[in-house]
C-alpha cells in the first residue's frame, strides 16, 4: 500500500510540474512553449494591444469552462502538419491549427 501512494504522489507532483494556468492581461511579449503545456485557461483572457502571443507547435491549451481569449494585439501560432496545437475544453476538441 505504501508504494502505491508514493507511486500516485510522484504522479500527481509530475502532473502538477507540466501545466500552466493562464486568465487575466498579457501586457507583455509571451512565448507558449511545449515544455509549459497544457495551458490552462482558467477566465477570460487578454493580449493587449502593442503586445504578441507566441504558441509553439504542439502546445495544447485547455478552456476550464466558458472562457475566451481576446487578442488586440497579435497572436502567431507555430504549428506544423506534424505537430499541430491543440484549442480544446475539457471535454471537446475546439480546433486543430497547424
């Protein structure tokens, strides 16, 4: 029984490691790289004008509900045919972009 519970913990410490939340005002230059995600939209997002949103190919992001992300300033999105990024809820892929 112990070493199932340090099995599950190193699990869950592992888990925890590879995410990043994400909601509020990106007032600066911000690079979604792939050892980051999944990205976490946790409220509604903004990338404010004069500002840039890089997402790398192969990051995924997750809407943990009814949010948005609004971009006035610029988004780019780097994926590939191979590596392609994943917009999906918890519960619905949303798009596939490469």
């Amino acid at each position: 029984m112990k070493i199932f519970i340090i099995i599950l913990c190193g699990l869950i410490s592992f888990t925890s490691i590879s995410q990043t939340t994400v909601s509020g005002i990106i007032s600066n230059n911000t690079i979604w790289t792939l050892n980051n995600s999944p990205y976490i939209i946790t409220g509604n997002t903004l990338i404010m004008s004069g500002f840039e949103l890089e997402v790398q190919n192969g990051v995924e992001v997750l809407f943990d509900g009814n949010y948005s992300i609004n971009v006035y300033g610029r988004i780019t999105c780097n994926g590939t045919e191979n590596s392609k990024i994943k917009l999906k809820s918890f519960y619905t892929l949303i798009c596939l972009c490469s």
